[in-house]
C-alpha cells in the first residue's frame, strides 16, 4: 500500500530524517514512536505531501509523491499535530468547506458532514466558531476534516494530546473502528497508547528507525532479562540470597525490607532471570524446602517502556 | 480550477466573518469621503477626478491592510498544513486568495458608486471617466493585492506583512511624482513603472491597452512571486 524507500530529510544542517525505509500494509494500524524531535512529524508531513523530501521516494499504490501528488493527497486523510484549524469559522461551515474541497457533491455533503458530526460527537458545537472550542472539541473537529471523503489512508499525529481520559478512549475506539478495513498511521510518545491501539509500532530515534514490529515481537527482541518479585514472611534476607542463589539462571537477587508487616518481617525479593527459561517453579520447591510463608510470586515481562527507553537512551 | 473557487468563497466569507471587512471598508470611506467632499464644493465641478486621484495613495495603505492576513495568519496557525495537504495545488491556493482580495476591493469601492450618483444629480456628471475610473481601481487594486499576497506570502507576521506590501506599493504609487531625482537615462523607463501614472490615464476615460498591460504585468509577476515563495517553503 505505502511504500517508502531511503527517505530522507535536512532542515539545512540539521538531519531530521535518515534514510528511512518502510513497507506498510492495507488495514494496518502502524504506530510512529519516538522521543520529542525524532522525526515523526516530518516523516509524516513527507507523507502527507506537506514537505518535499531532501532524498528518497514515497509511494502510495501505484503513485509517487514526486509526479502525482495530487492523488496521493486525494487517497489520504490528515490531522496535524494539535488540530491547527481556521479559529474564526463555525465547525458546520468548516466541514462544508472540507467536503467541497473533498469534492463531495451536494448530497453527500449533508449526509456526510451530519454523520461525521454524529461519529465525532460534535452535534452540539456544530454552530460555534472553532477558536472558541476547548482542545478536545478541536481535535475531533480536525478528526472529522481528516475522515471527510472516507480515505483509504489515516495519518493522525498525535491524535490523542491534550484530550481527557474519556475522549482518549473515544478516540481509540474510532481509530481501531477505521483500522478495519483502512490503514491508519499515527505518531504518539505514549507508549500504553501505541500498545493499546496499533498492530505494528515503528521505534524513530534520531531520525532512524530503532525498532520495528508488534508489540510481541519488541519485547521478545529486547529479550535479555526478565524479572520475578517475590514477597515472602519470616525469612532472613542473607538465607534468602543463599538458597536461591543455588538455582541455575538467576543472575541478580535484591532483597529489601517490606514495611507493614507487623511481628512478622516480611521481605520483598526482586530476581533478574536469564531470558528463554521459565524459573517460577524451580523458585517455588526452593521456598517449598524452608518454613518461609510465600506471599507472593510474580513475574514481569519487560514492558515497552524499557524497551523504549533502551532503544532511545541518550549515547 | 475547482478548487481555486472553492478556496475564494471560503476566503471571501472569511473577510466577512471576522470584523476586518468592516473595519477596512469603513475606513476606506471615511478617508475617501472626507478628502473628496471637502474640497468639491470648492471647486464647483460636477465630477470625481479629487476621489480618483486620491485612489493610489489610499490603496497602498487599505490593500496590504487586506491582504496581509492571507498567508501570515495560515502560516502562524498552521493551518497552512492542513490546506496544504488537500487535494490542492500552489496555484488553486494563489489564486483562489488573490480573487477573494480582489473581490473584497471591488466591495470596498461599492460604496462609493453612491458619489457618483450624488454628483450626478448636483450637476451635469460626465460617465466616461467615472467608468474608466472604477475599471482602473480595480486593475489597481488587482495589481496591489497581487503585491500584498506576495508579501504576505515571505512572513508569518501579518504586521511585517503589512509594511513590506505598504512600502513596494507605495513606492510603485510614487515613483512618477519623483522622476524629477532621478537620472534622465532612465525617465521612461522608470515612469513607466509607475502605477499613477497608468492610473491617470485610466482615470480621464482612455483605456489604453499599455495601461491594462502594466496592471496585469504587476500583479503577474507577484503572483508568481508569492507562488515561488511558497514552493520554497515545501
């Protein structure tokens, strides 16, 4: 569907995108992921036929953003980074104006703009001028410009910034509504958001892509370690350290005090394990052996944040 | 072309959204009005030579006026991006802006239709000029739209804008009253770059097709000047 080869982009010196390369898939819902100033929005902007690419090629079905992109513009619907839109016209005039431009004709026009208002839940402000707006209405005022003429392409850069719990999860819902049959891209820094939402997340560091996959498969890659965190009554934390220390696989074990436990201590055990082996059982009959209470077991997958973090620390 | 169309409704309704139309036009009218009648009875002269003498001077301040917002203030929301990421082209978008100011001069001057008929009834009102003036005023506003589009089109500051579109207009509007420093190589030339110079001629009633050349040149080649500029930011 999406193509993109070698692209490429400078802001005079500066390099905001490298050499990026992606194949994106019909009905895929690709999440952009990166630190502030990775170089999601300029890729999208590139994307979306907004910004000429210094080197490399876009290309949607079978048109390239070089020649056509006129077509490609038609295929694709776009919201920009916090909703940008004209302050002083009324969301109903705005949408006409949207739906013209869209070249919708004049049917299709009403049926569209009142359905879109009804799917964004905009019914209400349908007759207030934009800049009036509070940033939630406004974002689904830029949702429905981008939905208009139904596009094949989704492009929402950060589509959820700035709205309320409620709203977020309106937002997801609508986004994974259209991932059925269409291809939504978005960008977000909110890791929960692209693991709630996309089928395939896209890591951007530095204008390159760090990692790419879905959420499985990074933290599968990302591999290494894994940690289990037990919370055990009655043990001595140095006895503790020896017995388990017996258990191939282990390579670190962190004891520390747990408050709360009144007469009887308790102790909170954090065990970094090598990855590919499961050690929950052997840990168990090792406990099994002593007069220790065991309390607690559990274990940790790495979860995408450090995933993220190890992928995008600072050299 | 459909869409050019499209992007001039939106701009021209925008104008009157928002209280720039109002606030321009009634400017615009009140210093028209009050240099034109206050010296017509004086004068005791049944046409409107004083208010189309004038003209050039007062659009080289109310046509940046009008212009000034229509790419700075995109370029400052943003909403520049979301235009330019519709099935739109540079052109659509130039022109479509262009026509809309062009529009919004011709309501400007709509008013003023009612002088004439004023002055129609205070004596014997020769038409000619009064047509060739009104064709004249809105080449000449064509033409400074099309300087104040570009200007609007280097800066995201409407009030930067405003005066670079003020200055090249007003220098365009002046440029034949200061012939007389300049080296006498050039006079020709040089006075026929001046826009008050054209504009007079069309203002007595002849429409001299070198003066209707001038006028589209300049507002072609800002135009196309504004059009450069936005392809350099892409």
């Amino acid at each position: 569907m999406i193509h993109i080869e070698d692209l490429t982009k400078y802001y005079g010196q500066l390099c905001a995108v490298d050499h990026i390369s992606l194949d994106i898939q019909k009905g895929e819902i690709l999440g952009l992921l990166g630190p502030n100033g990775a170089g999601k929005t300029t890729t999208l902007r590139m994307l979306t036929g907004f910004l000429h690419p210094t080197l490399g090629e876009i290309s949607v079905k079978n048109f390239t953003i070089k020649n056509d992109a006129l077509e490609i513009k038609k295929l694709i619907g776009y919201l920009p980074e916090s909703a940008p839109l004209y302050q002083d016209m009324l969301v109903y005039d705005y949408l006409n104006y949207v739906a013209g431009i869209r070249d919708l004709d004049d049917q299709n026009k009403t049926s569209r703009v009142r359905s879109l208002a009804d799917q964004c839940g905009l019914k209400e402000v349908m007759h207030q001028p934009i800049g009036e707006l509070s940033k939630g209405y406004k974002q689904r005022v830029g949702l429905a410009h981008a939905m208009m003429n139904d596009p094949e392409i989704l492009v929402l850069d950060e589509p959820t910034s700035g709205l309320d719990p409620n709203q977020i999860v309106e937002i997801r819902q609508i986004m994974r509504e259209i991932g059925k049959e269409k291809t939504v891209i978005l960008s977000t820094h909110i890791l929960s958001e692209a693991e709630a939402t996309c089928d395939r997340i896209v890591i951007i560091d530095h204008g390159k892509i760090a990692a790419d996959g879905d959420t499985e498969s990074l933290r599968q890659s990302a591999g290494g370690e894994y940690r289990i965190t037990l919370l055990i009554q009655n043990a001595p934390a140095d006895a503790v350290k020896k017995q388990l220390s017996q258990i191939e696989g282990i390579t670190h074990i962190l004891p520390a005090p747990e408050p709360g436990g009144g007469d009887t201590p308790l102790l909170r055990i954090n065990i970094m394990c090598r990855a590919g082996v499961d050690l929950r059982a052997a840990i168990y009959q090792k406990i099994k052996e002593t007069d220790w209470v065991l309390l607690e077991l559990h274990q940790e997958t790495k979860s995408l944040e450090s995933i993220f973090r190890d992928l995008t620390k600072e050299n | 072309m459909s869409q050019a169309i499209r992007i001039f409704r939106k701009e021209f309704a925008t104008y009157f959204i928002s209280p720039i139309a109002y606030i321009v036009i009634s400017f615009f009218l009140l210093v028209t009005g009050w240099f034109f009648f206050t010296t017509f009875f004086l004068r005791n002269q049944a046409s409107l030579r004083t208010f189309f003498d004038l003209l050039p001077i007062t659009f080289s301040f109310v046509v940046p006026a009008i212009t000034m917002r229509l790419f700075s203030e995109e370029f400052n929301l943003g909403s520049y991006e979301i235009l330019l990421t519709l099935p739109v082209t540079f052109r659509d978008v130039v022109l479509g802006k262009f026509v809309a100011a062009v529009a919004m001069v011709a309501a400007m001057l709509l008013p003023t239709v009612a002088y004439s008929i004023t002055v129609s009834f205070l004596g014997q009102l020769d038409w000619g000029p009064v047509v060739g003036g009104y064709v004249g005023a809105i080449l000449l506003g064509a033409a400074y739209c099309g300087i104040g589009l570009f200007a609007s089109s280097v800066t995201r500051n409407q009030i930067v804008a405003f005066i670079i579109g003020m200055a090249i207009c007003f220098c365009l509007t002046l440029l034949d009253k200061m012939l007389f420093f300049l080296p006498r190589s050039m006079l020709a030339f040089l006075e026929y770059l001046g826009a008050d110079y054209h504009f007079s001629n069309i203002s007595k009633g002849i429409i001299d097709s070198r003066d209707l050349l001038y006028f589209l040149s300049v507002a072609f080649v800002s135009l196309y000047g504004a059009h450069l500029s936005l392809q350099e930011k892409h």
